[in-house]
C-alpha cells in the first residue's frame, strides 16, 4: 500500500537580483584584475569573457524584475479563474 503524497513544500523567497548584482560586480572585479596585471597577446580572450559575463550580468539585472512581475500576473491570473469556476 501507498502512502498519500505529501504536498510540495513552497518555494523559496530569494534575491534573484541581488545574485545577478554579484556576478556582475566580481566579472567587473575580474575584468579590472587582469587589466591592471596585463595578459600575453594569447591570453587577451579572457578579457572578452568578462566583458560577456559583465553583459549577461546587466542583461540578467534588467530580465529578472520582469520575469517576476509576469509570473506573479499568471498567477494572479490562475487564481481568479480558478475560483470564478468554483461557483
């Protein structure tokens, strides 16, 4: 016999902005960093890869509020449907 399946545990409350900032921030410490030490001619792509974490970083600082707002509307959205059918 089976037991009942317990219900899912709520989501975590996070500061998915907070993370972006950080990222971006030590991308940006990163970028200073090899700047400052000089790379060989053959080593100059990492500097690009921080500038592309610095960029996803912005791009992900931007995105992140949005994403939030929309889930909450669909939400929102899921529940006033859902109890107008419970009439």
């Amino acid at each position: 016999m089976t037991k009942p399946r317990r219900p899912d545990p709520p989501p975590l409350e996070t500061n998915d902005v907070g993370v972006a900032v950080a990222g971006t921030a030590a991308w940006a410490v990163a970028l200073v960093v090899l700047l400052i030490v000089g790379l060989p001619d053959e080593h100059r792509w990492w500097l690009w890869v921080c500038v592309a974490g610095i960029g996803t970083g912005l791009f992900g600082i931007w995105y992140i509020p949005r994403l939030h707002r929309a889930r909450a509307r669909q939400l929102s959205r899921h529940e006033r449907e859902r109890d107008s059918g419970e009439d």
